[in-house]
C-alpha cells in the first residue's frame, strides 16, 4: 500500500461497507414499522351500560393498527369462570365485537347485559387465541384485563 491510489481505493471499499451497513439498518427499521402498522391487538372490555353499574357489555375490542383477520379465540371469566369462543372473520381497527355470555357459554347480544353479580369472585376477564393481519401472519393472542375495578374487588372479598 504505497500509492495514494491503493489508499483511496480501501477508503472507498470503508466507505461503501458503511453505507451498506446503514442501508441494512434502514430496511430493518422500515419492516419493523410496516409491521407494527399492519399488527392488530385484540383485548376484553367491560362496558358499564348503568345504572346500576355492575350491568354492561363485554367486548372483544381491536386497538390496534390493523385488522384483525380469520379470529379464533376464548373469552373466559377468570378465574374458573364461564368460557365462550368467539370465531370471526374480521374487526378492524377501532372496532369491536360483543360477547355477553350466558349460562349455556353462549355468545349474547345487546339486549342481554351481563351483570357482574352473576358472576360472583370473577374479578378478570381473559382472552386467548389467535388472529391474522392482512399480510396473513399469524398473531397470538393472549390478554387479561379487570371486570371490575379496584373497590368492588375489595368489596367482592371482604364479602367471601
């Protein structure tokens, strides 16, 4: 390496590496955003359609970016509650699906609230299965949230 010639060309072949490297990082951060936009997030929501407060509706709601394709999942009342399967097609983004189970484990509608107290010592609601996004990849699914909050649930075991 005694020519200036040599030296440029291994500053160029640095150079392009670099920029290969960069490019490489580009692309991946590029993927992961695309993904992130296209993943859907399906969880449980209790909505109180009161009074009195302890009647709402349960539903599968998506919050995520993308919809949620081919559904296959169980919501169950936690714990050693009721169990239901939900099976979709599709709930898109922002979108949600009701699920008011009754005695039998059958999915409910509207005019059928559930009521909290028929579901003594079930303090979660949790949501198992999987779903789809529109690039057809596979996403599990396995989410918990509170039926109740925090003061009924104090309540709920002083009362036990």
């Amino acid at each position: 390496m005694n020519s200036p010639l040599e030296w440029l060309t291994l500053a160029l072949v640095v150079i392009t590496f670099y920029y290969a490297v960069q490019t490489h990082r580009t692309v991946r951060e590029m993927r992961k955003a695309r993904e992130a936009a296209l993943r859907p997030h399906l969880v449980p929501v209790f909505e109180p359609a009161g009074p009195p407060r302890e009647r709402g509706n349960i539903y599968v709601m998506n919050v995520g970016e993308g919809a949620a394709l081919d559904i296959d999942v169980t919501l169950h009342l936690a714990p050693d509650g009721m169990r239901s399967r939900l099976q979709t097609p599709m709930i898109k983004s922002g979108e949600r699906r009701i699920w008011n189970p009754t005695l039998d484990g059958s999915s409910g509608n509207p005019d059928h609230p559930f009521y909290l107290d028929a579901a003594p010592g079930r303090t979660r609601l949790h949501l198992v299965g999987r779903c789809r996004d529109v690039a057809r990849v596979w996403h599990t699914i396995d989410e918990s949230t509170a039926l109740r909050d925090g003061w009924h649930v104090i309540l709920d075991l002083e009362g036990a």
